[in-house]
C-alpha cells in the first residue's frame, strides 16, 4: 500500500478507503496467533485497522499496532 497516491488523500478520502489487504498465505498460519502490526506514519489508523481486521477474520487471537511517527 505504499502508493504515492496515498499520499495525496485527504482525511476524508483516507477514512472511506476499502479493504486494500489481501492474505497470501493459509488462513491456518494466524489461527489463534498474537501479531504485531508496525506502520511507519499514523495519519487516520486505517492502514491497521484494515490489516488488523483482515488478520482477526483469519484467525488471530489478538493484533497489535505499533506506530512510528504520527502525521
């Protein structure tokens, strides 16, 4: 999700943003697991609540973000 366009959004935009997530591996691999989620900058917390939500559908006990910088 690392696209310059991102960039370019307003709050407004970046909170009506759909799920940009998709999983590549066995669903298995989260089931019941704990994960830390590290994003670079906090601007609106879609980027892990998005992560976060895609993670907890698949099978993860708890997830967690973690975030560097906030904007």
């Amino acid at each position: 999700m690392n696209d310059s366009r991102n960039r370019q959004k307003n709050r407004q935009q970046r909170l009506q943003t759909k799920q940009p997530f998709t999983l590549n591996l066995d669903r298995e691999k989260f089931n019941k697991k704990r994960i830390l989620i590290v994003d670079d900058i906090y601007t609106t917390g879609r980027t892990i609540r998005h992560a976060a939500k895609l993670l907890l559908d698949a099978g993860a006990s708890e997830v967690t973000g973690l975030t560097l910088a906030h904007g």
